[in-house]
C-alpha cells in the first residue's frame, strides 16, 4: 500500500535497475575511472547543453554539503531558506562538510526566497567580525513543493552576483521542478546563473544516484579531494554512474517526474473537493501540502495512512508526496479513504 | 578625546596595570601553574559563593566559542537571540570551536530572548535528521544594552533544562548587567540556572582578560584540551589570571561598572532631553542606542565624534557606550556639541 | 581480463545482486527503518554470537572514518601502523570525521604493529600539551596482506585496554582475514579485545556495503547523528542492507574469501616457483606482494597486465590481488605470461 | 631561585613593560586598528628588509597554526620533524586549525629534517587517496636547540617548492637562531626561501606576543578572517603590537637572545667539565639537552632543581633553558650543585 509518505520510499524504475545489473559485467576499474563514470559527463553536458563537471554521490545530504563546500570558506555564510533541506534536515551537514560555515536562514512565504529579503540579507563583507557572505543555495522544486519561475531565479541569482556570491541549486527534486515548469535543464540553471546542482535522482527512481554538476569547472578544483575525504568516492563508482547514465537518458527521468507530477495534481484536486480540506500552497511539482481538519486525519490513520506529525515545524501542514510509480487508482483509494460517509 | 564608540578602545584602570606589574617578578611556573592562576579559582569561587571551575582566556570570543563547545556536540545546535554577538560578530568562532555546530537565531523585542519563543525553537530531539537541541546562550547585558531580569533568566533556564538543554550566560558586559539590576553574580547566574558563565573583563578595566566560569564542574572535562588545542592556553598565564584576580578584587568591577553605568544614564538623559532625538531601547546598563535625525548625526560628525554606519544591520540605531573611565565633562561636551545652535 | 588490480574492481556476486533486486519491491521506509535494515542487526549478532549494534554505509572509509570519530575526540590520538589505509589512503578522512585527531604511524614488520611498540608510542595521557592517547587501530588482513594471528590482536588489545584506550579493526577485508586463519567472527574480534569492527562487503562479492559494527554499543552514542551528518544516511537504505544480508547468509561472504585466498595461494606458488621473483611477505589471505625483476614487469605489461607503480611508497613491492571471482585459468595465463620463453 | 625549565618561565623584559605602560594611555581604536597596530608592519618589514604583512597574536600555539592553516588545504599534509612542537606539544591545533590537515612526521638527527628524507617523503600529489602535499614547517632554533644553518634552510625550501609546496618557520625561538648563527632577519627567511614565519616573542621577553609574518602577502589572504574566528584577533592589540615594537626595536630581542644563547654556553661548558656527564647536541642556541647520570638528577633534585621526566619522549635526554634573564651567577650555582662533594 502507497502512504504517500516520501517519494524516497519507492523502488527504483526499470531502466536504472537494467542498467545496475548490466553495469554487472566483468572487472570494472573502480573509483570512477570506469566506462560508465567516463561517459557521465558527456551525457550530463549533452542535456544541460553546456560542458559541465559531474560528480557522482550516493546520497542527497551529500552532494548537497559537498557543493556547498565548494563554494564557501569555513569562515563564510550560506544564505538559504528558513525551511530549506539543508537548514532543517541535514543534521548539521553542511557546516561540517565546510569546516563551520554559517548558514543564514531567510523567511518567504511558499518556501521561497524573495530577492529583496536576499538583498537585505547579504551584509558584512569585508567586515573581520562578520561572517563572509559566500553562497545563495536555493531548491528546486522547494521545501513547499512550490517551484521557482525561471524569472525569480535568474532575480536571486543576480542579487548574488552583484554581491560576488555563488549560486547552488538543491535539485533534490530538480526533474519535478523541470516538469512543472515545462523549460529546458539549461533554462532552469546556467542561463539563469546557477554555478552548482545538486541533482538528485534517488527520489524520482534511481536506487541511490545523485550529481554534482558545475557549470563552472573552476569551482571544482577541491571536490575531488572532498569527495574522497569524506568517504563518498565509492570504489565500484559505475553502479552510481550506471544509475544517472540510465536515469538521463531515454527521458526516463522526465517521464517519471511527470507521472509524480500528474498524480499529484490529480491528488490534489481530489483534496480540494473535499469540503473542509484546503490545500495550504499551489501544487507545482509532486508534493502537496494540505490543512486536515481532525476527522479528516482520523479517517487516514484508520485507512492506514500516515499523517505527518510536524515534529520539526509546528505550523507545517501534513505533505503527501507522490512519486515516479504513483497509480491513479493508488489515489482514488486515498481520496476516497477521505470522503468515506459514516467515518 | 572620548568617541564613546565602544568600551574596549578604553585603557586598562589602574589596578589591573599594577597587577600585572607586581606579576612581572621572577620565574613562575608555565601554562597557569603559577600562583596567581592557582588562586583565581578560590577567588571566583568566593565572587560566586559556590565551588567552580575557571578557565582565563584573553578574548572574549575564545571565551564564548570555547564555552559553546563544551556544551554542545558537532551536530548540536545553539539557540541565541538573532541579534547575539555570537550569532553576528564573531566570524564563525563557536561553528569552529563546536566542529560545526548550528546557531539557532530568536527573534525577540529588546535583543532578549522569551522563553516562549524559545520553548518554540527548540525541536528535532531524537530526530536523526535533525541537528541535536544543545545548549542556549544569552547575554547579559545584551546586545540592544538591555538586561534580562533574573526571573527572565531563570525562566528561561528552566525552558533549556526541562529539554535537557544546559545553559550558558555571555558574560562581556557581565559586571554592567549586575550592577544594572543591584543583584549578587551568584543570583545573575548559577541560581538562575546559568550552567556556564563567560565572564569578561577587557571591556571594564582589563587590558585582556576574561574567565570561562563553570558552576557545573562535569560539563569542563574536555575544556583544557580544547583550550590548548585552540591555542588559549598562554604559556605566561599568570598575566591573565593576575587581571582577573585585581579585577574582581576589592570591587574593582563593580566600581568601573558602576561609574559606566552612570556616565551611560547621564548621557542618556542628555540625550533625551534634545528634540528629535529619542533612546531606542531603555537603558539598564552602558550601551545606549539613539535614533539620530540627520541633523544630529552632522553635527556629531563635525564635532569629531563618529556614528556607527550599522554595517551589519540596517535597522540598527547608532550606539554609543560608556565605560569605566568615562567622564561627566566628556558627557557634557558630547551633548552640548548636540545641543549646539547653529550646526 | 582480470589483472589482478585490486579486489574493488569486480562485479557483485549473484547472491548479493538478487537480494538487491528482491528488494526493489513496492514501497519501503526509508533511512534504515525497513524491513531488511531491521533484520540486519539480528544477523550479525548471530554471526558474531553477540548482541552488536550495526551501522551500514557504502564505502569502506566511511566506515572507518565513522567508526574512528565515535573512538576518539578532536584532541584524540589514533595509533596505526604508518602503512595503514586510514593513513595513507583515505585523504584525512579520519582527520575529517574526528574533527581534526591525530594519526601516530607505528611502523613494523609486515604490515603489522608489535605490542611492545605500541605500549612504546602510547604517551602524554593528561599532559594538556599532548593529543590524547584514545584509540588504536589495526587491519586484518593488514596492508602487507598478512594475518594478525588471534593471539597478536589480543596482545595489542591488552596493550590499548591497560591504557584505557578502545580498539578497532578495519576489516575491509575481513572475510579473507577469518578465513585465513580459519577462527570464527567473534574469536577475531570481541573475545581477542575488538571494541569496533568496520566490516568490509564492497571487496568480496557486495557492490557497496559495509557495516560499522559495535561490540560495545554504548561507544555508539553519537554514531546516529554523525552518520546522517557525513551524508551516509542512504534514503533507500534498504538496498544496503539487503546486500549486507545476503553477504553474511549462506556462508557467501566465507565462500567468497575462501575462493581468493585459494586463488592467491595458487598464484604465489606460480609466482614463487619462477627464477628471480620471490614473494615479499607471506600469503596469508588474497593480497600478493611481488618482487619482480625488471623482465618480470617488462613480460607482464606486454601482456596487458598492470604493475603498481608505487606512488604513495617508493619501497613497496609490486601488489597483485584475487577476488571473490577470480578463476584457476586466470592465474595460469598470468603465471604463463610471466614464464613464457622468448618475452 | 632559576630552576632552568623553560624560557617561558621568565618575567617581562623592562624594556616590554614599559611599552605596555606607555600604550595604555587614553583610548585607541580596537581590533588592531590601533596606532602600534599599525605602525608594527613598517617596524618588522624594516628589520626583515622586505615589505611583510604582519598579524599579531597571543600565543605560539595560536601563531604556528593559524600560518599553517593558510598553507594547507583541510585535504593536505604538513611535513615536518618528528619530534617538531607542532606535531607533540600542541594538542592537534594544527589539525584543528587546518579543518584536519594531516602532519607527516620526519625523523632526522638533531632534530633536524635532511633534504633527502624530505624529499622522499613528499609522495601522492594529485592522487585522490592521499593526503595532498602542501607544506613544509622546520623550527629554528628546532627541538632539539639546534640550528639549521642558513644553506640547510635553503636546501629545504628548494625541495619543498620543486615540488609545488610552501615552507612554513616555527621561530619560537628565532631571535636566538639569529644570534646562533650570527646573519640576518633576511638571509635565515625568504631569502633563503621561507614564506611564512612565526616569530616568537613571550619565550624572549615578551609577555605575550607572537607576530605571523608573511613574505609572500598573496598567502595571507584568509589570514584575517581565520584570526578572528579562532578568538585571536584581541579587541585591545594595540597592547599586543606595543610588546613587539618594543622588542623589535633598539636591539632588544638580540641583545635578550644574547644573554640566553651565551648563558647556556656558559652552563654547556660547566657541563661537559663535569665527569660522567655529557651534551646530547651541539649547543647552539639556548636549550641544553644533556645525558645526566642517576647521580647527577639526584644532586640536582636535591638542591631544587626539577629535571623533566620525558613524559611524552622516553628517549629525550634532559633538557634545561636559559633565557634573557640568567645570570652568571645562577649558572654558577647549578653547576656548583651538581659538581658538589658528598652529594
């Protein structure tokens, strides 16, 4: 039974699984100097239409705190959303990963950041006492399940540039937000001034694959030393890079996300009819977040559904996520859990 | 002439040079195992009316960033008021000191914390994704010049401890805020819950000395380690620890604080008294923030007397402190040069 | 063709890959609260014949580098013999993980530590001035490629224990280890002193998957959080632990170990039995270290094999390594390469 | 009573305490933006006749590994002696300071590194798995009071920038190198090749003030923020900076090293008259270090004197310190203890 909890509690698709077990084959050399690894690169420049440097993790918390370091001293500051991933979920990652940097949490409403507060925010350079302004790091889709327009990144990007900083992408769900929005991989980052992606694919049907990917090689000069360091150069580095070869390749990465997409609006709109439900923000990629009244949470847990209990953040509503193998039926069953007479 | 831009631009008082100066006599053992750092912790026992453990250090932020990381593992967090010295004009010491510990900034009206708001930040508790609640840090007297009444203090202490937070005072201002509020350093603290006190002395009469201040001797296990390890072990300690000793002798600090504290309500009530020109925050200790009309800033200005640019937070009014060598005639021509018709 | 790089190079075993794929079933929990995650523990602690506490990563300096943080703090020293992987291999990761512990290289006669040595290196506990003695660590198999018998790691044990130091085992290789010398787990391990054991799969038959297993789970305290902080918390950790499942079921991980030491012991007696190369140690698991003559590695290259050329350490001899895979005909072209007349 | 233990047991010079009376008078701007502060650039450029960049600090610990974590990235290795202060007496500050650089120690008679031997030791640049190669740090006078003569140093330096590597100088004890060798500020540092030196001045007749000087400014660009957010950029340095104008100026520091370098000729020459006992080292600068028979360390306890115990080197000979204070007279006295009748 599908509880919608994460879209990190899928299976892994076919394709990526095929490619696991062909990568399979014989002796490989390891640490990413292997034919799969090799070839990444080419594949990722040739969908981000721009050469680009990739680096291949097996988690999220990772290629978002290994980018991170890349871009700030250990004396500097991340500027990032209140609720961001890496503010709220990382248990401390990113200052680790970066020797101590100082992430600095700015509010926005629909967990996103305006450029105006950013503006405000960056302050100090120069300043021996003040923490050196670094890097903007933003998410895409977002903590709110929101999407950034390609507009209001290329805005924040250009606030951080003005002000000589770099820009990250947590693309934890980046296929999500690439599908909602509908523009091209190159649209929603390089041209609209994102220096670093974390592109994630575990979410949206690989087993553990995730890419760092520069558009800025010089950027990168430390990485693969931090990498290493960190225990995250994996010795048989083909099975990642078999993973993200296959996840990109085919459309297959842009076909799960619009599945997750579509059934989250289709969820979505089955939420909305249910009189005394609302949904708390727009639905834009494959998270939903919703105000429950009691019964409501009463009739999901009774059903089997698992109602988030916010242990992090008071105010959050309860989040539903849809994923990759989301069935239509899967949500008609939910919903109809919901609208269930004589709960 | 007084520029009233902070008080450590002031020199040493002249009991704390004739400490050292008497400390200047022969051979003494290396690394505070001389008489002088021997006798210190008697001394501040005695100040405190409980046993402790005492640390000198010669800066205030090693005594903050030394503090914190006793109290807090590397994926712990801090709570602190956003406007904190800790949280803004230290360039990342407790992330360093920590090994990348987070900085949870509060909101709150006076540059105090409340303990609902606190109560509200603190979460995440056993959440593996979520880094650790640790400690909370406040300061006396802080950063808008306020202090925390020693029921706020203890209410607030008793929020960290019903969580299984431990507790810690930034003491840089610790003499003004006692004198400010009339109570013993034992009430200021240990009674209130204050676990840990960073207890300065550079900024009242030191030419640089500060104490970190344990009331619970089991939380200091690791302290001579990092202290060394930091490099604040200072080979010919008995200079800072005969500082300290003069300082909190014969009510050295209590007198320069006093005599701050007063000059800071002489100018204050100057201040007042002008038209257009009104005290942002009340004043309890020797930090005064004014709101400046323009006029006034020029007339400052060409008077020679320099108002901060609030570089790192444009909300902040222009601040003006007093210290234990400030003068009424230095009060009078800062007002009078104000007051002056003409400008 | 298999060269005899390393044992990293190989594919999985089919044991280990069906379990993935029986794991690619609907949906799961994610961050090791499934099904297969949970099992894990049970299953090493029947292998072990004690209850232990297991942590799963997938890469083997991860493993050692987690397992060292929770054994020694910042100020922490870690003694290990000079040619030790988490000192010559792993890029500070040990440093990293620790917050910044100091590794004391310890040389000795193939690859391994001599207790009077070690007792020799251990000093400065208390002295503020000096790292803290806080734990040792061994390889088995060793970086020689030669046992520790079980007497030896006790004695070294003692050695560490009657310092109040605890006691590691870096056991990437561990399978090859217990079936050299032909003990159980827990002979090799807890009952000769081992307080932490970092358990290899990714070298013999896993495609990536280790374990950190406790055998004194209060040293565990911390691990949780500096796990997830050092990004390797997989999502979908359930494909981890599946490997590691697999792995230690059914004797696949002895069967593996057993069919490369078999493997090595056929290709040292080739290589032994050829005029002018000699074996620099004792082969003892599956790691073969060669002194070869310059015609040696001139007939070998020629044949497409690969011989080290000893970047990291001018004296080591030439490695060759057999795998969970490797077959008799492979060693006897490699053998036949080396023989062949007329090179 | 001189016991002869460490020069870090001495009292202030006259000439340092003066400097500190003198500036503590009226107020001066904080942080280093003092006038000493800033006068003391011109003041060390003029005696090192090279246009230097010059931060003020507190203490050795702090000078040694605050230059070192400018020169070292957190992935990189710090080659130097064995028995080198950075790498026994410093509690891992390096490793702290340096986000978990690795030191690769190096043996060498009379504490002194060899060409060869460090040149051999530099190994790994560029390969992923080993810690990056990134400095070299010698100490003059080095542990074992010997001094490198000026082609030594030279000879070093080469070996180090060959191969990409900046050359760090632990001066301690420069001013007595200097003295010992009898030649320039200029030819002991960049003109034979060192980048970056740690001047001492607490162990010379300082109080506390140690000055990192940088030959090539372009190092020193994170310098700045690192002092600070390790807690040693003091609010009051003019008191700092007025300790090393004073010792920089009129001689003071070679006429202190004088006394101390010829007092320990003077206690070296009654030594080695004495039958039984014997110098360990060449005396050059101002440690001795001496093979004392049982006989001898019980006249000397008797008579009050204290002779190290070796806790952290079983093999280290006795060491005993002269400083800028000793008298001939106390040199008399110790030697008439040891050499009395009837002890």
């Amino acid at each position: 039974m599908t509880r919608f909890l994460s879209d990190n509690v899928t299976s892994a698709c076919p394709e990526v699984m095929k490619a696991i077990f062909e990568a399979n084959s014989g002796d490989a050399n390891s640490y990413g100097d292997d034919d799969w690894s090799q070839r990444l690169g080419g594949r990722v420049s040739e969908v981000f239409e721009k050469e680009v440097l990739v680096f291949p993790v097996a988690s999220g918390t990772a290629s978002n705190a290994l980018a991170l370091a890349c871009l700030t001293p250990t004396y500097g500051k991340v500027f990032c959303h209140q609720l961001s991933h890496i503010n709220t979920d990382e248990c401390n990652a990113p200052e680790f990963f970066s020797g101590g940097a100082k992430l600095v949490p700015i509010e926005g409403a629909l967990g996103k950041i305006r450029p105006d507060d950013l503006a405000q925010a960056i302050r100090g350079a120069g300043n021996v006492h003040a923490a050196q302004p670094a890097c903007v790091s933003i998410a895409q889709s977002c903590e709110a399940g929101t999407l950034y327009q390609v507009g209001e990144i290329a805005a924040l990007a250009e606030v951080a540039k003005a002000q000589g900083l770099s820009f990250h992408m947590d693309g934890a769900r980046f296929a999500n937000g690439l599908v909602g929005l509908g523009v091209s991989p190159a649209e929603m980052t390089w041209r609209a001034g994102v220096d670093v992606l974390s592109l994630g694919g575990t979410k949206n049907g690989c087993l553990a694959a995730e890419a760092i990917v520069f558009f800025r090689p010089e950027l990168a000069e430390a990485m693969p030393f931090l990498r290493k360091r960190a225990g995250h150069l994996l010795s048989k580095m083909r099975f990642i890079s078999a993973q993200l070869e296959a996840y990109l390749s085919d459309d297959v990465w842009l076909r799960n996300a619009r599945q997750a997409n579509d059934m989250a609006a289709r969820l979505s709109q089955g939420l909305a009819a249910i009189e005394g439900v609302s949904l708390a923000y727009p639905i834009q990629a494959n998270e939903i977040f919703v105000e429950l009244p009691d019964w409501a949470v009463s009739r999901l847990e009774k059903a089997g559904y698992e109602v988030n209990d916010q242990e992090l953040d008071e105010q959050a509503p309860p989040r539903f996520v849809t994923a990759w193998n989301t069935q239509e039926d899967q949500i008609d069953s939910f919903i109809a859990a919901l609208s269930a007479d004589g709960a």
